[in-house]
C-alpha cells in the first residue's frame, strides 16, 4: 500500500467486504488506536466478533469500568504527614496504579492519558498527592462522559486551580491565566471566536475559588472574593458567574468547541492530517448529543473510514504507547512492578514524563516523538526489555509465532507473520522480507529447512524469534501503529 494514498470511506459503519476484510491487521489497528494492543492469541476470538460489535463491547466496557480503588491517603492534607509520610513515595506508587490500569483496561486509560494530555497540568507545580489523586480520578470518571460537566468539574479541581492561578484570582486582583487557556487550550482553539476583553471580562466572572485552609486540602468558593459585577463575555452581559461562563461558552461557540475536540479526537485516533469531511460528521454527533463524549467516538470507531487501509500504521507511537504496545504485543500477561517503573522512566527519558506534560499545551506528539536522539533510545529501551524477556520467558516469544502459525516448518512464512503482526501494514516489498527471513533463520544449517525437519519447537526457536524481533525494533514502521 502506498502510504501516501489518501483514506477514503465515510462515517457509514464499517461492513467487510472482499475488499476490505475484516482481519488480523484491522483487528490489531482497532486495539493499537483504542489500546495499546492485542495479543497475538487474542486476535482469533477478536475476529468473531463483528467490527461494530467489539467497537460496542470495547465502549460499552469502559464506560462500566469501575474507578480505582481510593489511596488511603486520597484526602491527605500537609498536617497529615506530619514528617511519618513520603508524598514522593504517595505519588509514585498512583503512577503505578495508572500503568496498571493502563495495561489491563486500555481504551479507558488511552483516553485519560488523551484528556491528560487536554486538560494539562504539572504535578511539579502543585505537588500535593491528593490533588493528583483528585486530578486523575476526573480523567477517568470522564473519559467517555459529558464533555461540559468535564470542563466544568476540571475547572474546579485543585490541581488546575493551583497550577493555573485560579486559587489568585480574586475580585481584588483578577488573574486571566485560567481563562486565557480555558479558550484557547480546552475549548476553542488559538484566536478562535475571542477577543482579550472577553479573557479579561472571563477572569472575573471565574474569581472566587481561593478557599484553601490547608496546602493539599479542597479549594472551595468564597463569595466575598467574587466579583458580582456586570460583565460582557462573547457578546452576553450580565452579572456572570462560573456556571454562566460554561453555559455562554456551550450556547455561543459550539461550533468552535466541537471543532477544536473532533479535531484532537481524530489526530489522536486516526491519523495526523484530518479528512475535513469526516470531521464535519464527527462535531455534528457531538453537538447533537449535547456534547457527550461517547457517541462520536462511538461513531468514528466503527466507521468505515477508520477501518480504511491508509489509516493504518500512520501514527506514531508515545513513548508510553511504545512501552506498553510491547508488552502487551510480546505476550506480558501481567506487568510487575519492576516493569512499570521501567516503562514510565523509559517514556520520561523520551519526552514523556507522565503528569508532567512539557508545557500547559501539553506533549506535540507526532514526530515531535522522534528525533535523532530519541529514536536510538526507543531502540536501545526495546531492546532492553527483549533482552529481559528472553532471559525470563522465552516461551513469550515462541508463543507469539505458535500463535500467528502453529507449528509451522517453514522459516519464511514464520518470519512472515512476525512481520506483519509486529509492523503495521507490513514490508513494502519481498526484498525486506527475505532480509527479515534470513535473520530468523539464523545461523541454523540450511539443510534442515530444506528437508523439514525444522520447526517451532526446536529448542532454537525462541532465539530465532528473539534475533528477528531485535531487527524489526530498528525498523522505522515499528515506531508506528
């Protein structure tokens, strides 16, 4: 395939077809955009269901998906420590927990990482566990939710109003920090349907929200720090409050708001440049499901052009994505401790340092991911862990091909598989398979190919795999999914 083809198909669902058929690699796409991967064993019971059946299923999952179970600590503040607990020691171990979660229930954790990376602050900023704790649990509790409660609830998070000034932003002394960002990060894009005046005017109408007794403890509202004067805000005055602004925002720029996150939705999910008429479709469902999330995901999963072959293996991978796309691709049934660490240090190491995004407009993505310092370090990091894999449980890395083949007793159509199952849309042509198949074969005699008596379960096999997965890493499309 040309990957320079344009997708065609529409927001239609996505029906197979001689084709477009519903198989291994548009199972893989869906997990890898909805996750982060599938097993290879997995994939056969993937392909009986139906492609809007599992698209059903996978939402339908996550929106029951329970939270987490509260730290003990989630309601901490400074006076609970009392020099006998370590917020460092607090904050890292629900960094554990989300790496966790991610890896065992993957599109909700891929979509709070995507909110996370939205509705952006710093932990270095505000530091206090429990108001990560209070950050976090939004993420979760809304990934698939109502946009605007989203918004509203986010607003109102410690964590934000720390990190963006809102606990300084008082009728006295008005600070626009939140409310520069609250229109051009969260809702309507860079001078988008704004003016400074309606930031000014903004800031004031959001003052009030300064009541914090105790560092780590709830900010709560303090009328006496309110200003309960007239202000006009995109083209309405009135006396408006922090509720007023949400429901002006909503009612005058719904436009703007649904094309800035059908935008972001489609980036993430689909690939880097937007097809503008699927993007037409995708802030029409949001807008007529008064901006509930679920359905134009919902939509846009099931699609037809979603499924389109040249979506496919056009994004590239985070850091985090990267990790935990091997792990679960490998055949890592549970992650220890050990492994999580390894991951978040890894993704820190390549510019993705959870819960503390870059800036307030969050991590690029793209090929801001790749650079020609990053990209040995993504090789050097997988192959870190391949060497741990096969030094613990090879059988992993047999399972992958027994998975894909069987038994097979022919090197080039397990390399082949490998291959396609590991690279999104596979080599573009045979030349780099026979180099990918010559590297399976390793250094066994060519005879026993030759006469059959080769095949997975030769004690070599696992090293086989090993040495052709070490090859693959450095391939550029392995930085894909």
């Amino acid at each position: 395939m040309n990957l320079l083809e344009c997708a065609t198909g529409t927001l239609a669902p996505y029906v197979p077809s001689e084709e477009r058929p519903w198989n291994r690699e548009r199972v893989q796409h869906l997990y890898r955009r909805m996750g982060f991967g599938i097993a290879a064993k997995n994939i056969a019971a993937a392909l009986e269901e139906s492609p809007t059946a599992l698209v059903n299923r996978m939402i339908d999952e996550a929106i029951n998906l329970p939270l987490p179970e509260a730290p003990y600590w989630a309601n901490y503040t400074r006076s609970d420590y009392e020099g006998n607990e370590d917020y460092i020691e607090q904050s890292n171990a629900w960094i554990m927990q989300w790496g966790r979660d991610m890896f065992q229930h993957g599109f909700r954790e891929k979509l709070a990482l995507f909110w996370h990376n939205h509705f952006v602050t710093e932990l270095d900023a505000y530091v206090c566990p429990s108001w990560q704790y209070a950050y976090h649990k939004l993420l979760q509790e809304y990934a698939l939710g109502d946009f605007k409660t989203f918004l509203i609830e986010m607003g109102k998070t410690p964590a934000m109003l720390v990190y963006l000034n809102g606990v300084q932003n008082t009728r006295l002394e008005p600070n626009e920090n939140y409310a520069r960002e609250l229109f051009e990060l969260f809702t309507l894009g860079r001078d988008n349907g704004y003016t400074q005046q309606d930031i000014e005017e903004t800031a004031r109408a959001l003052t009030g929200w300064n009541d914090l007794e105790e560092v780590c403890a709830p900010v709560f509202f303090r009328p006496f720090t309110h200003d309960s004067g007239e202000k006009t805000i995109l083209g309405r005055t009135g006396n408006w409050n922090y509720m007023d602004v949400h429901t002006i925002l909503f009612e005058e720029r719904a436009d703007e708001i649904a094309e800035l996150i059908c935008t972001k939705f489609y980036k993430q999910f689909v690939a880097p440049q937007v097809e503008e008429s699927i993007l037409v479709g995708m802030k029409e469902t949001f807008k007529t499901n008064n901006f509930n999330i679920a359905p134009v995901l919902r939509q846009l999963f099931q699609s037809e052009h979603f499924f389109d072959a040249a979506n496919i293996g056009v994004v590239i991978k985070s850091p985090i994505e990267h990790m935990l796309m091997i792990a679960t691709e490998w055949g890592v049934e549970e992650l220890s401790d050990e492994f999580v660490r390894f991951i978040f240090y890894t993704s820190s190491v390549l510019g993705q340092r959870i819960f503390n995004p870059v800036d307030v407009a969050g991590w690029q993505g793209d090929r801001t991911w790749i650079d020609s310092s990053k990209l040995p370090a993504r090789w050097q990091h997988a192959e870190g862990i391949l060497g741990a894999v096969y030094q613990q449980q090879p059988e992993l890395l047999l399972g992958i091909a027994l998975s894909l083949v069987g038994n097979s007793n022919d090197p080039y159509a397990v390399s082949r598989a490998i291959v396609d199952y590991l690279i999104p849309n596979g080599f573009q042509n045979e030349d780099t398979y026979e180099r990918a198949a010559i590297v399976f074969k390793s250094e066994i005699p060519e005879n026993y190919y030759e006469d059959g008596s080769w095949n997975l379960y030769w004690e070599e096999a696992p090293t086989q795999v090993g040495l052709l997965i070490r090859y693959l890493i450095r391939q550029p499309d392995f930085q894909l999914a």
